[in-house]
C-alpha cells in the first residue's frame, strides 16, 4: 500500500477520536449574477422628444451597473431607431438628430432584450403604439398597455372612463378639426357653453405642448389653430372660478398599486405652460402639500381609483385641481409615462416616501417582469 493510500486509510477510520470526516467533495464555482438586460428607448416623434432624452440620461446614470446592462436607442423625430453610435453623440449633448445616420437598429431585434423601457413621452411613444409593438415582440416592458396607455393619452377618453367611475373632473367639451372647419360657429357656441376663462388643449399632447388660455372668445381661434396644427381632437376646460391649487401624486406597481406622498407645483404663471414647467426658477415643488390631512387621503384615493380604472401598469403621476376656497377636487390628467430626470415631480414623490431614484427606477424594471 503506498504511503499516500495509507494516510487516506487514517483519516477514514478516526485519527481524532470521535470527529467524523465527510468524503471531499468539490465547491461550486462562484459566479457572478447574470445582469438584467435592458433597451432603453428615449427620443420619439412627438413635441416632448428632448423632455425624453433629458428623462433618459438620468435613468442611464441611475440604473446600477452591477444588475443592469442598458442599452439606449433613440428614435429620433422622423421615427429612425438610430445605432449605438449615434445614440450615443445624441445623448451625449449634439441632439441633432436629424443629422445623418450610420447605423440603425431593426426595430424588430427588440426580442433580444429582457425588458424594454419605452421613456416616451406624447404620441407614438405613450399612446399605445409602441406598447402594442412590444407586446406583438414578447418582450417585457416598463409601463402600462396598450389600453392603459391609449385610454390614458387621449383627455377625453381619459374624462369618459373616470366619469363612470365618479371621478370628478372639469367641465369640458369635444371639439374635431374637421367641426372647426366645417362649422365654425357652432364651435364658438360650445366654446362659449363653458364660460371664459378656458383652456384650449390638444387631447393628445403632454408636457403642456399646443396648451392655451383663452380668456375671451377673441382668443378662441387662435388657441384652437395652435392646437388644431398638433392633433385633430381638442378639448375646451372649463377654468375654475377661483385660480386652483395644483396637486400631484405617483402610483406605483400592478395590480397592487401604491400612492406616493401629494406634492405640490407653485407657480407665478397663469398656468402650467412649457416655458414655467422645464424653466429652472418658474415653479416649485413642495412635498408634502401643505394641504389638510383629509384632502391629501381623498387625492389618493381618487388617485389609486383613476389609475385601477384605466387599466395602468408600473408608473403613473396623477395631477388634480385643489381649490381651496370651495374644498372642491377635479382630476386634471393622468401621465403614464411622466418626466424622468433627477428634477422631475414624479421621482421627486416617491424620495419623500423613502425610495431613491436608483432604488425607483430598479423597481419599475423588476415592476416590468411580473406577470400580470
């Protein structure tokens, strides 16, 4: 017997009394966790195409690099998914999409990812286009449907469901281009049906884009050419009668959604308009709103309602009209897929309730991946 075999005989029947030996057996090798692959889809056709390429560069820095591996694609504004080389000079800071293209993805080899974020903003984007695309893919995505992102994007399909479900809203009116064209004056009647002030807005268009304030019927046709050139579906609000405070809440997850904190915009403005929304100094937020207890457990409340309702999914800020005077709430809009940077209202909700943006935006993946 060799002196090795021997040594082995030793161990085996007991060398120290009573300690018993298990047979060697080898570890498993120690790998590193497989990284969630992500494609990031920012840029888009619509008139919030830089709002989304400013919500994408914060999303880039915020995913962790340790369980994600991000791919951004911009689809710039003539509907081009530009290649890894152009989407990176684009986001970069030279947001001159427009300028020749070297490569470009197929949109069909979204398949290859685990889960998409489609941080569009406006039509083609939030409007259930592209949801309905990746859905036809298989692939996971970030966000709701295709019917919680239709019937959510369109103001007056979004008034007609939460009505059924006695969400209470502004009184307000349909108008299409073509009864603008055709019939002018039975337009200005409907218009006038309202009461002036009003607000002339296009029904599907976020980011305060096409938005006017019409104070009179002499400004009526100018608000609805402005917003008659970016949709052919416009809807007349009623303004309230005392200017109203404006509240905003975030909704996160499924079928088990969440509401955040309500915060509160202020602003010297007549209304939110692009230039006071994304001009650093022209509003402020301020969470929690200072408002009474009762009135921030009814806005979400109506919140979690609204958002249950129109069948939404991962994300949602839900903006309402508080007025003061009269204790009176209206649901202003729903955003399923809202304003992304660091800066913005929506992640800003959700820091106060104790959740930061890195730990926001791995939640909304993760959000992504279960069945619903």
């Amino acid at each position: 017997m060799s002196a090795r075999r021997r040594a082995a005989g030793r161990l085996q029947t007991g060398i120290l009394p009573g300690v018993s030996v298990p047979p060697f057996s080898p570890q498993p090798e120690i790998t590193a966790p497989q990284k969630t692959r992500v494609l990031l889809l920012c840029g888009g056709q619509s008139g919030e195409h830089a709002v989304s390429l400013m919500s994408a560069q914060s999303v880039l820095a915020a995913l962790p690099a340790s369980h994600f591996e991000v791919t951004p694609l911009v689809i710039d504004a003539a509907g081009r998914w530009l290649g890894r080389a152009d989407t990176a000079r684009v986001l970069g800071g030279a947001q001159d999409s427009a300028a020749p293209v070297s490569s470009e993805l197929r949109p069909y080899e979204v398949a290859g990812f685990d889960v998409i974020w489609p941080l569009l903003h406006g039509p083609n984007g939030e409007d259930g286009t592209v949801q309905g695309f990746l859905t036809l893919t298989g692939a996971a995505y970030v966000g709701s449907g295709v019917l919680g992102s239709a019937a959510s994007m369109d103001k007056v399909m979004t008034k007609q469901v939460l009505a059924s479900v006695g969400v209470p809203q502004v009184e307000y009116r349909l108008v299409t281009r073509q009864a603008w064209r055709s019939a002018p004056e039975s337009v200005r009647i409907a218009a006038g049906s309202l009461g002036y002030p009003q607000f002339v807005k296009p029904a599907n268009l976020g980011s305060s884009v096409g938005i006017s304030r019409a104070a009179g019927p002499e400004d009526l046709e100018a608000a609805l050419d402005l917003a008659f050139s970016l949709d052919r579906r416009v809807i007349l609000e009623a303004a309230a009668s005392h200017k109203p405070r404006e509240l905003e809440v975030g909704i996160l997850g499924n079928d088990a959604p969440q509401a955040s904190p309500v915060g509160e915009l202020r602003f010297e403005a007549l209304f939110y308009d692009y230039t006071t929304k994304y001009t650093e100094g022209q509003a402020s937020m301020h969470i929690p709103a200072p408002v009474p207890a009762e009135v921030a457990i009814r806005v979400r409340e109506l919140a979690l309602t609204a958002f249950k309702a129109l069948d939404c999914a991962g994300l949602a800020r839900i903006d309402f009209f508080y007025v003061e005077e009269t204790g009176e709430l209206y649901l202003n809009e729903v955003n399923t897929m809202p304003g992304f940077t660091t800066t913005s209202m929506y992640p800003k909700l959700w820091e106060a309730a104790g959740l930061s943006y890195a730990e926001l935006v791995t939640r909304l993946v993760e959000l992504a991946q279960e069945e619903r």
